[in-house]
C-alpha cells in the first residue's frame, strides 16, 4: 500500500465554450507505484495529453474544468490544493515533457539558464550553483556541459528532447509525464531517446506515465498499460496482460493495424470509421459505432469494468458475459 504514488478516481475534464460541451475525458480510473512506468495509449483525441495536464494543475480554466474526480499523489489530493502549493510540487515532485520540443523551449534563454532556472525555483540554491548543476544535468542527457550556453536554436530535433528531459529531471521527481517524447524524432534517435529516459528512470527510481501512439515505444519502455478511447479507459494491466491477452475489440483493433513481420498480408487491418466527436458522444458503450461485436445492447448500455485477471481490467461487455465476441468478425477485419 506505501508503493503506491498516484491513484486517480472517476477524473472528469470537460471544456465548457458558449456554443457547446467538450467531454475529454470521463471518469479516469488509473494506479501508479513508485518506480513503475505506466504507457498511456490511445488516438489523438482520446484525452491523454488532458488527462496529463489534469494531474499537472495545467488545464488551461476557462474553457477547462476539472468537473469532479480526485488525483491522489502520495496520499494527497492534488485537486484539493491552491495554485501556490501546486507550484511547489511542479517540477519538484511532478515533472511533464510536453509533446514538441521544439516550441517547449524558451528561444531567447541559453538552455543552461532554462535548466538552472527550475533548479534555483526548487531547491535552496544560488544562481552559480544551479548553473553548475545545469551543467551537470546536461552531461547527464549526454550533451557536453560547455554547451550550457547555447541557445535553443543550435541545437538539433534529438539535442533539445535531450535538454527538456534534462529540465524534467533536475530536481530528481517523484513522477515523470512525458507525453509523446519521441514524436518529432527519427527512429535511431527515437531509440537513443528512450534508452536515456529507461536509464535515468533506473538511476533516480522516478515513476513514469508515457503518453503515446506507438506500442514499440511501449513494449520498449513500460510495466503497466493503459488503453485510452473518447476519455475511458477501455482495458488496462500489465504489459504482458495487454500485448499477450488483448480483451477489449478496440485493443485487439489496434494490434490487428500493425504490421507483422511474421504473416504474410495484402493490406493492413485499420479500425474502421473515426473517434467520436467529443460535444456529441455516443450513448452506451463510446467504441460501439466502430466495433466488429457491437449489437443493440452495446448502443444502450454503458459497459462496467471487468477484472478479467488480477489487475487485468477491461470496461465491455463482451467480458460482462452479455455480447458474444464474434471469432469471424476479427478475420474479416
């Protein structure tokens, strides 16, 4: 029970404009031990980045608003604190590496002075001796500390995912969200990437929730999976669990759109139709419009979450026992 970092009940965001309600993300249910890193999976859309910026305190309010739910982190709720407080457990305790790097940093600061600066925010130190750490944090990331002087722009795509890792890390955080890290990057640096945030990840015992598209990036990095569709998660367990087990179509869908080195296909197998539209969500269960399995029910009823396996958890009711997973529907796909 003391391993347990981040638990998060029934978060609900919603963006209210004049014209109409965004529902992002409804009622997240999610666990975090110390030192385990949790993949966060899903379509753009389904709410991920939202929900990362939920845990962050950053939901841009208005239009956002956390509407209920609370986020517990070392048993304490982070909603039930002010802005002030907040400030204090950001980038100290709870550290975010946003999507782009290159709109991220700040282009008239050297990346030396961007680092030293979350340095000397948090800890009890001059503005020399963050400077020195910065150094330090950059030598850590693999980037030559003489480099602290540089600004943004001398730096290549690789170069400055390496520096906001190094500003993620440099007050050595409790909790790690990096939302898509590797996104803009080639694939040997992709792999460079990850291979330094598992590493520093080892060295400091920092938690992780990855937030991505990709799941080699998953296989790669994570312990725990979590499948994220229109702000549900739809199925989540450990990374064996998911990759080995799939439950929920909408998993199974997005293994069956990867290709494989092993079977000989013509095209690839993609999930048919689009996400939901989030101001008009569909009634029942959200991934029912785009399923193989869906019947009436799954239109009406709103699936509960099934423990299928202990800590394998899976929100349809094909694992309520009350829709018949159709074996030639998955061929056909």
């Amino acid at each position: 029970m003391n391993d347990k970092l981040l638990d998060i009940k029934d978060l609900t965001i919603e963006f209210v404009t004049d014209d109409e309600v965004v529902s992002a993300v409804n009622g997240l249910d999610m666990e975090l031990n110390k030192g385990e890193t949790i993949g966060l999976v899903g379509e753009t859309g389904a709410g991920k980045t939202t929900s990362a910026l939920g845990i962050m305190g950053l939901v841009p309010n208005p239009p956002g608003k956390i509407k209920r739910g609370s986020i517990k982190f070392e048993g304490v709720d982070l909603l039930s604190l002010s802005e002030e407080e907040m400030r204090k457990i950001r980038g100290s305790k709870i550290s975010m590496i946003f999507q782009d790097p290159m709109t991220s940093l700040n282009p008239v600061m050297t990346v030396g002075e961007q680092i030293a600066e979350v340095i000397e925010i948090h800890e009890k130190v001059n503005k020399e001796e963050a400077f020195e750490k910065a150094k330090e944090m950059l030598e850590l990331v693999g980037i030559p500390g003489g480099r602290a002087n540089d600004f943004p722009h001398q730096f290549s795509g690789g170069m400055k995912q390496r520096v906001v890792i190094a500003i993620a890390l440099a007050c050595n955080p409790e909790l790690l969200i990096a939302d898509e890290p590797t996104t803009a990057l080639d694939v040997t640096i992709q792999a460079q990437v990850l291979d330094l945030m598992n590493e520093l990840k080892e060295k400091f015992k920092t938690a992780m929730i990855l937030i991505t598209h990709d799941l080699g990036v998953v296989a790669q990095a994570c312990d725990k999976v979590a499948i994220m569709y229109a702000g549900e998660i739809v199925e989540a367990g450990t990374l064996l669990d998911i990759f080995e087990n799939p439950k929920h179509p909408y998993t199974h869908g997005l293994f069956g759109s990867i290709p494989s080195l092993d079977e000989e296909c013509d095209r690839l197998k993609p999930i048919q139709g689009l996400m939901p539209d989030p101001t008009n969500l569909p009634t029942g269960c959200k991934f029912h419009p785009r399923c193989p399995h869906a019947t009436e029910l799954c239109s009406k009823q709103d699936p509960n979450v099934v423990e299928v396996t202990e800590g394998h958890k899976v929100r349809c009711l094909i694992c309520e026992g009350l829709v018949e997973f159709k074996e030639e529907q998955e061929d056909k796909k």
